[in-house]
C-alpha cells in the first residue's frame, strides 16, 4: 500500500499546477478574478483534505477534481454571464475576428452540458490524455470517449447551427 501524503507533498503539487488549475478554473468562469477565488477555495479544501489522498501519484488528479467541483459550485451560486467588449478582447489580444469565432465557441461551449463541457475542456484545453480524464472525473474511460464523441458532436451542431452563422454575417 502507498504512504499517505504529507500536506507538504500536496502543497508542493498545487504549486506545480497551480498554473494550469488556474487556467481550468477560468475555463469556466471567464473571468479572471472569479477564477483567483476558486483557486483560493480549491487550494483551502484541498489542504485540509490531504489526509484523504492515498497516494501522491495521484495528487494532480484529485486537485483537479477538487478546482472543477469549486467551479461548478460557484457557477450555481453566481450564475455570472461576463459580456466581452472591445476593450476586454484587447486586452486579451484577440482580434475581431477572431473574437467572433471565440464568442461563438465560447457560446457553444456554455450550451454543452457540465459532464460534456469538463472532459472537452481537460482533454483540448488542458492537453490531459483520456485515462488522465477519467481519474480526475472519477469515471471509467469508455464514459469518457462516450462524453467527448457526444460533446463535440453537440459542438458542431451548434457552431453549424443557423444562429451562429448570423453572427458573422453569412447567413
């Protein structure tokens, strides 16, 4: 059997991640500061759960399950809608056109279901492989590849979906 880890071994986990769970949380919320608070709250569970882990191997995983839960959490208690103007697609460096195309995935994105958005969210956003995905959403692999056949098929639905095409002015 594995040693527990230490909140050291977890706390050294976090910070090497702590980029990317960041970048996970803002998946989600779309905006900067609100994704500063998930990580704070997801670092604050995850420190005083790090008994529970079993094996460090697996640290990665489970605090990337543990930011995910923090997002969905407070995306049901805040329900935000962050509209993007020219100054915010500036600051990000995107041009008009293709914050058009980002408006439109970002839309079709929000559409999708929570299950569907997390897996294509960690295995394009986050580069994670299928197995990885399974770990950190506590399911079995064939669930996932399930997931993300039906989510990028619901994607293409919606991103071919008359409404869309309105937006940028060809339909």
């Amino acid at each position: 059997m594995f040693a527990s880890p230490s909140s050291k071994e977890v706390l050294q986990c976090i910070l090497q991640h702590k980029d990317n769970a960041y970048r996970l949380a803002y998946t989600y919320v779309r905006n900067p500061d609100d994704a500063l608070d998930i990580i704070q709250d997801a670092i604050q569970k995850a420190l005083a759960a790090s008994k529970s882990l079993k094996d460090v191997s697996l640290a990665k995983s489970w605090f990337y399950r543990i930011v995910i839960n923090a997002a969905l959490d407070f995306l049901r208690k805040k329900k935000n809608v962050v509209p993007l103007d020219q100054e915010t697609l500036e600051t990000y460096g995107l041009s008009t056109q293709d914050a058009y195309r980002d408006i439109d995935l970002e839309h079709a994105m929000n559409l999708l279901p929570p299950l569907y958005r997390s897996v294509v969210v960690l295995r394009y956003f986050e580069d994670m492989k299928i197995e990885e995905i399974a770990g950190v959403l506590n399911e079995n692999v064939n669930t996932i590849k399930t997931r993300l056949y039906e989510a990028l098929k619901k994607l293409r639905l919606f991103m071919n979906d008359e409404n869309f095409s309105k937006v940028d002015g060809n339909g």
